[in-house]
C-alpha cells in the first residue's frame, strides 16, 4: 500500500465537509432570516427612507436658495465696489 499524501491544513481536498457546507448554510439562513421579516417593519422602514429622501431634497433646494444669495451678494459688492472707486477717481480722495 501506497502512504497517502499529507495534505495542507488549507487546501481545498482537505476541507471537512462542514467546512464545504458552511457558505450554503449561512445563504440558507440569511434568506430564511430576511424572508420571515414582518411587513409592517419593512413598510415603515420603506416610509422613513422615502421621507429621508423628501428631507435631502429639501436640503438641496436650501442650498441651492443660499448659492443663489451668495451670488446676488456678490455681484452688488462688485458694482458698490465699482460705485466707490468712481467717486474716488472724481473727487481725488487718496484711498
């Protein structure tokens, strides 16, 4: 008789069979766990996600409101900016 060959801890051939099984019973359970959820919770989960939805909306519209002021502010700067440098070419008031 031949001596069988040592197979590395690791290997493939040398997984026990609850090794082998242990990925097609952990899908089995995850599946069976997410199948029995109650449908209420997942209704008002569903509900609170669509009404997180509304409010991040809400917020990008703020923010865009707020680029908007920020613009308009900045263009009446420039032109008091330009308003101010006028009257200091007119009446040669040293700055």
């Amino acid at each position: 008789m031949r001596p069988r060959p040592a197979r590395h801890r690791f290997s493939p051939l040398g997984l026990s069979f609850l090794a082998r099984i242990a990925p097609l019973v952990g899908a089995t359970v995850l599946l069976a766990s997410t199948s029995c959820a109650n449908p209420r919770a997942e209704a008002a989960i569903a509900q609170e996600l669509n009404d997180a939805a509304t409010e991040i909306s809400a917020v990008k519209g703020d923010i865009a409101q707020l680029q908007s002021d920020v613009d308009s502010l900045r263009q009446v700067i420039a032109k008091q900016d330009t308003v101010i440098s006028r009257l200091v070419e007119v009446t040669h008031v040293p700055r």
